[in-house]
C-alpha cells in the first residue's frame, strides 16, 4: 500500500509503532540494540499517519523493502542546523542532485535529509 507523508511516498505493507518498555533485544557486531517499536503487519493508514503527526502516538515507517530502498536518508544533530543545509545544498548541487527534502524535527537541532533515488540495492546505496 503506498502512504504519503509530505513530500514523500513510501510503498509497505507494514508499520512500527513505539512503545514505552522494550519489545525486542538484537545483537549485532558484539553489539546489543534495544528496541521500543513493535511490528505490526497491517498496512498503515492515513487517518493513522494524520494520527502519528498530531502526535497521538509515533510510528515509523520502513526505508528499506526487499535488500531495496527509495531514500537515502542523512541525518544532522548539532548546533547551526541552518549552516548545514547551505552547505549541505551546495554539496548536493555540485553533485547535480537537485530534488531533496529537508525536514526539521520537533527535537531541538535535528534535521533530515531524504535524497529520492529510484528503487537501489543497499550494496549500491
């Protein structure tokens, strides 16, 4: 089911929904991740996604579908977010990469960048 949020289109059958005790412990590279969001195997609506941004509850959504993705996704936190996007945009257009979204989070110095790329393989992204 596609569901769109902003300017951006995502194609999943699936969601996460965060909760506030830890669902699932994954290990990785001598490492141990905990996670608060929970699968639930339903495709997401849009009255749930109107939900989500009113913040009534969050939910993630999945950038990456069969070793597949349509983002790539850059993350900055720090001061000066401002000065980032210029130099960041510049970056970016040196690189004739011309359409990106920027979002800035609700946490203070946050922001995201989606770079759309067509369906490409993680080894390639």
């Amino acid at each position: 089911m596609k569901i769109k949020i902003f300017d951006l289109e995502f194609d999943t059958e699936f969601y996460y929904i965060q909760k506030d005790s830890i669902v699932d412990k994954m290990k990785f590279n001598n490492r141990t991740f905990y996670t608060k969001f929970k699968k639930i195997d339903t495709p997401p609506t849009q009255l749930l996604v109107e939900q989500h941004l009113n913040r009534e509850f969050t939910i993630a959504l999945p950038l990456i579908n069969n070793n597949h993705t349509n983002y790539i996704v850059l993350e900055y936190e720090k001061e000066e977010t401002n000065h980032f996007y210029h130099l960041l945009k510049y970056l970016l257009k040196s690189l004739y990469i011309t359409q990106f979204y920027t979002y800035q989070s609700s946490k203070e110095n946050f922001v995201q960048i989606f770079i759309p790329t067509g369906n490409i393989t993680l080894q390639v992204a």
